[in-house]
C-alpha cells in the first residue's frame, strides 16, 4: 500500500514538474515570438519619430510666385542636386527650371515641394513658405522691399554655389550689389539653318480651359498645330472646337468616347468612329480626314473602317509621355533631344504641356524647324 502511495505521488510531482516547463517554454515563446504580449507592454525597437531643426532661408517674389532657393532647400531634405556641364540642373533627377540670380540657382516653391516628396503652406501675412516632410521645416520668407535680383551674367560654366552649408536657423542675408556675380547665364541661341518640319499634334481636347490657351499660345508664336478631338467633347465645348479651326489649325477624329477600340465588336467601333466623325463636322463644319485610335491600339479591320468613314489612320512618332506629367523641363527636353524632320509630335491637352509650350516653341524654332500642321507632313 505505501508502495502504490509513493509511485502515486512521483507521477504527480513528475506531472506538475512538466506542466510548469511547458507554461515556462510557452511564455518564453510568446516574448520571443511576440505573439501573445501582455496588455500594457511595450514592443521592443519601438520607432522613434526624430524631428530635425527647422532651417530659415531668403526667397524672393517673381511673377506672384515664391522662388526658392534650390540646393539649401533640396539639400536640407537630402535630395540630390546635379549641375550639368550644359548648364542643366537635376534634383533627384529631375530636370528642373532654374532662374540664377545672386550666384544661386532658384525655382518656385510649388515646382520643388512635389520633387523632393514635401508638401508646403503659404502665409500671405509674413510673405513665408514653410516646406516640410513632417520632421523638418523649411522656411522661406521673401521680406518686403527685396525686389526681383538682377544683374549681368558672365559665360563661366560653373554651377551656382547657393547656400548649402547654411547654418541651421541663420537667415541668408541680402547681398549687397557689390557681391552680385551671377555666374550661370541662359544663352541665347541664334537661329539655326532650316532643318525641316514638325508637326506639334494635341490629343483629348477639346476642353473649356487649356485647349484655348493652346490656341493663344500658338497664335502669339504664329505657328500652327494639328489637334484630334474626342467626340463628346466637340459636342459639349463647340465653341472651343470652332476657335481651334478658326485660327486656322487642323483637327483630327480621336473616336467618340477615347475607348479601346481593339477590345470592341466591329459594329462598336464603326460607331465610335462614324459618332465622332459627324460630332466633329457638326462643331466645326468641317469632317476630319485623319483618325487617331486612343492609345494608338488599332488593327487592319479598324484601320479598313476609319477609311470607310473618310479617315486615315495617323500615329506619331515622338512622345514625351506629356500625360504622365513629368515635368514642363522633362518634356522640352524629351522631344528637342530627339526631334527631326518629319516629326509627328503626341502632346495631350493637360496644364504641364500647356506651360511647357512656349519654351518649347522657341527652343525648337531656334533649332531651325518650322512648326506646321499635319497636312504639310503627310
């Protein structure tokens, strides 16, 4: 009896012994693991949101637009500044529109913030831009009675030294014009021999805003264009199709709808097509002779209707990707780096492609092209 006692209280000693092993591996676990934490503990490398001291800068006004001061600023959120041997300045790699004055690159506030992956506020009452990341401000006052900086430049090819080593806090003072030295200068090309013909196209439009100012800016350089409408929107904005053929550009059939035609019946397409064909006339008075299929997609039955309907089908073969929005910089500098004769240009109606137009015309006038409607291409 005492026997059978004993071996009774070891596998119960033996029990409780294993019980509390298992309890010890399974707490071990949860705080290894991190899996079943007790309420209240705190989890371990917590994250710690460091904030940077604020940094104060000088801007200037030019055109109601707050120009900053672009390596400090870039800088100061670690953006990488690059200054081209061409004189062409990049921030993360994105070619920029710089104005030089005071031996410093500028640009405005509201082109930099969206680069460097910022977002900025404007007080009118102090003339200050603060641009922040949510752990350092940037503060740029424009200081009343600082007018726009101006002075002579000379030919040096050296980027503008700025001030990038700008002590935290320290406003940049006001040079005196003894110190102005502006160093890098925009050149001015003369114009070149002819080199051909380019025909600048718009697609999407016609809306009630860009579309017209388009028109006004082709006006002021008197070149012509070649525009391809959606047919609803001739429909819903006539009178800005009608002010597009009356300055005298040409108009193409950008289907009714912009739908993806390769992925409709033959009929759908017929009617996308005809619709837009009779919606163009009816804005204009006058019928479109090209057709370009939205995202160029398009086979040989679409190709055979768009002929049915009086229309031949017309691509491009220069895009800047404008639509993405990549920049007024970028898609200057995608087509004049890549620009012939012949050149069918794809621009789209958007707000980027509109500021970028009038450089563009100059720069590409400048290079010795003429700027013609398709008819004098095709």
């Amino acid at each position: 009896m005492m026997r059978i006692k004993y071996r009774q209280a070891i596998v119960i000693t033996v029990i409780a012994l294993l019980g509390l092993g298992i309890g010890g591996m399974s707490a071990v676990a949860s705080d290894t693991g991190g899996t079943s934490l007790q309420a209240g503990t705190e989890l371990p490398g917590e994250l710690v949101r460091v904030k940077y001291d604020d940094i104060v800068l000088r801007g200037f006004i030019l055109d109601d637009t707050m120009m900053v001061p672009i390596r400090p600023v870039a800088e100061a959120f670690k953006a990488i500044v690059h200054w081209g041997p061409d004189g062409q300045t990049t921030v993360n790699g994105y070619i920029v529109d710089v104005v030089i004055r005071w031996d410093q690159a500028w640009m405005p506030a509201k082109n930099l913030v969206p680069i460097l992956g910022c977002w900025y506020t404007w007080d009118q009452a102090t003339r200050t831009v603060t641009i922040s990341n949510g752990f350092r401000n940037v503060i740029v006052q424009a200081p009343l009675g600082i007018p726009y900086p101006t002075g002579k430049s000379n030919a040096a090819s050296e980027a503008p030294t700025g001030a990038s080593n700008t002590a935290s806090g320290h406003i940049v003072a006001s040079p005196s014009k003894d110190t102005i030295n502006p160093r890098i200068p925009v050149e001015k090309r003369e114009p070149r021999e002819p080199k051909g013909k380019v025909a600048l196209t718009f697609d999407d439009g016609p809306d009630p805003v860009i579309t017209g100012k388009i028109v006004d800016t082709l006006a002021r350089y008197q070149v012509k264009a070649t525009f391809f409408f959606v047919g609803w929107r001739a429909t819903s904005y006539a009178d800005v199709a009608k002010k597009v053929t009356g300055a005298g550009h040409e108009i193409g059939n950008h289907s009714y709808s912009h739908a993806d035609l390769v992925g409709l019946d033959l009929e759908e397409v017929r009617r996308e097509i005809s619709k837009a064909q009779s919606a163009i006339k009816s804005a204009t008075g006058i019928t479109p002779k090209w057709f370009r299929p939205p995202y160029g997609s398009y086979n040989d039955d679409i190709r055979a209707i768009a002929k049915d309907e009086g229309a031949s089908i017309v691509l491009w073969n220069l895009t800047p990707d404008d639509w993405k929005n990549p920049g007024e910089a970028v898609i200057r500098k995608r087509i004049t780096s890549s620009v012939k004769d012949g050149s069918i240009v794809l621009l789209h109606v958007r707000e980027q492609t509109l500021k970028a137009l009038p450089r563009l015309i100059e720069e590409l006038t400048d290079m010795g092209y003429e700027l013609v409607g398709l008819s004098e291409i095709m």
